[in-house]
C-alpha cells in the first residue's frame, strides 16, 4: 500500500528541509565530519517533538546503578495501582544508532508503556557510540537488566514477571540482552518487544534496497550508525552485534516483532523472527503498513504510534499474567 498521507506528509517536509540544507552556501559538514555533539543535540529536539506533551504517570525516579563502566543511570516508572503489590518489570533500550538519544528523548515512550501494560519500567542509559564501542551498549543493557531481577523488590518489581525491549537499536539489544541471559545462566525473561529492531549488519535486503533513501532513515545513516558503534566491521559477526548471525536461537523468551513497511530495516526484522519461529520460540509479527521507521516514537505526527504501544502493552500484559506473582518472601 502507499506512504499514510500523514507519514507522506512528514517525509516530504523531512525531504524538502534536507534539500534545502544541502543547497546552503556553505553546505553542512557530511554526518561523519560533524562533530557528536551536534548530531545529538539536532535529533535530540526532534525526537522531543515526535512526542509531544508525555502523559502524566504516578512516579518517575532517576537513580544510577553499578554498571561495567562504572555509574549506569535509569530512569524508573511506576504506574497508578502499583503498589498494592509486586508489579512486573519492563527494561527498556532507547533507540537512536547507539549515537544519539537519553532518558529524556525515551521518556514519552516509557510512559506510555508503564500505564499502559501496569508494569514498572526502567529505562537504561546505556553508554554511546562512538566514545564506547561494541560490546559497551550491550554490556550496560545486560547488567541493568540482572541488577533489576537482583532488587526487583527496592523498586517494587516482581522479578519473576521480568521483559525486555526496545526500538530500533534498543530492539538490537533487547533480544541481545536475552541472548546473552541465556548464555550466562540468567535472569529469566519471559518476554521480548523488538520494534522495528536492527538485527544484522548488512545494509543489502531487499527493503533496504526499496527505501536506501527518502524514508526518514536512510541507508547512508544506518551506515554511520554502525560506523561509530563497531571499532572494526569483523565485529558485526558477532550475535551480540548481529543476533541474526547467531547459530543458535533455541531457548530465547517468546517476543513480538514490530515492523514498518517502508523502513530500510524491514527486512531484518522480520528474517529474526522467521528464525526465531524455526528455532521453536512464539514470536508475533506485526507489520505496520504505510508507516516509516521511528513512527513508534512519532504519536504527535502519526496515530500509528498509540496504536502500537497499545500492542507492546497488550502482549506484555498476556506475557506477565502467565507467570506467577513472585513471593514476597526475602
């Protein structure tokens, strides 16, 4: 089917800001001369504006955490209703490259997802591309999400009711965050959210081949995303970089998988879940037709977006009901 008008709508603005700035006199700098800084604070204002006025939620509280590089900051949401008991936990990764994006630029998204599925969420703000390279992001998100199954209690979680997920990247290391608990003895997780996830780096499939540019993400910033995330190319072999490339899928937690029809990372997105199915695991993919990458993060330009959290926060509700609350005990 064609671009939503709403999305067309948003492209051609993109499109038509991004001709304009490369027709200045001086030109801007390419993306891999500007300086990080000013990649960030650029995507930074936009991504706020995606989101628009976040809703309201009972509790937000920014802590840090023992991380592998020292202090980790999250940020923890607690929903209305929470404390009459244990509450289940989602940790949630950021989108954005490895690069750019914090807690702020995610905190709409957490919101929603907290009020939406009664869960507690924390959100990790894992160290970036390029002044921590591979395996820096995956390590941080790994060690917030056994520090939350270790004090669920201080938090008022339920550690046997634990999920991950994450967009884009944060999908990446969703489910690299469960690879790696499953290699490493634990925690348990009973459930993953992918949403429009980065699973292989490799920029040649067919949907990147369709939508390389003109669709918001291009093929050009995928390959500097990667570029300032990988020290060296041979380290996207690795199934924590590219869980596509893993050999074994087998014993991963159930997951949906949110797909964009025009986002050049389509394709791998829903090649991980057809490997994911193969190995045995129940995975849901859903495809949302006429969006474009990033429409998750977009509920002030896109009604798409609540559409979709609603869908997180459904399976994340049926994932959570299935488990038994934790004792109180200890």
């Amino acid at each position: 089917m064609p671009l939503d008008p709403k999305a067309q709508a948003y492209v051609d603005q993109w499109n038509a800001a991004a001709a304009a700035a490369a027709a200045a006199d001086p030109p801007p700098p390419p993306l891999d001369q500007t300086p990080v800084g000013d990649v960030r604070s650029l995507f930074k204002g936009i991504l706020l504006g995606w989101e628009g006025s976040p809703e309201p939620i009972a509790k937000v509280e920014t802590r840090a955490i023992p991380g592998p590089g020292g202090e980790l900051p999250v940020r923890v949401y607690t929903p209305a209703g929470a404390g009459s008991g244990p509450s289940p936990v989602l940790v949630y990764f950021r989108g954005g490259g490895w690069v750019i994006g914090d807690l702020d630029t995610h905190d709409g998204i957490c919101r929603s997802l907290a009020n939406r599925a009664a869960c507690v969420v924390v959100s990790v703000d894992y160290r970036s591309a390029p002044e921590h390279r591979f395996p820096a992001a995956a390590e941080d998100c790994y060690a917030a999400t056994v520090w939350v199954a270790e004090h669920a209690g201080a938090i008022g979680g339920d550690p046997s009711r634990l999920a991950v997920g994450g967009d884009s990247v944060g999908g990446n290391l969703a489910t690299v965050v469960a690879l790696m608990a499953r290699d490493r003895g634990g925690p348990q997780i009973v459930h993953q959210v992918m949403v429009y996830p980065v699973t292989n780096h490799s920029l040649d499939t067919a949907s990147y081949l369709a939508f390389s540019e003109g669709y918001l993400l291009d093929k050009n910033l995928m390959a500097y995303f990667w570029g300032q995330y990988l020290a060296e190319d041979s380290a996207g072999d690795s199934a924590y970089a590219s869980p596509l490339r893993a050999q074994d899928l087998s014993g991963l937690p159930p997951a949906l998988v949110i797909t964009a029809e025009f986002d050049p990372l389509r394709d791998e997105g829903e090649a991980y879940a057809a490997r994911l199915r193969e190995a045995g695991v129940p995975v849901t993919v859903s495809r949302y037709d006429g969006m474009i990458h990033a429409f998750f993060a977009m509920p002030a330009v896109l009604d798409q977006a609540q559409t979709a959290r609603e869908e997180v926060a459904a399976a994340l509700r049926a994932a959570f009901a299935s488990h038994a609350v934790a004792s109180k005990a200890g």
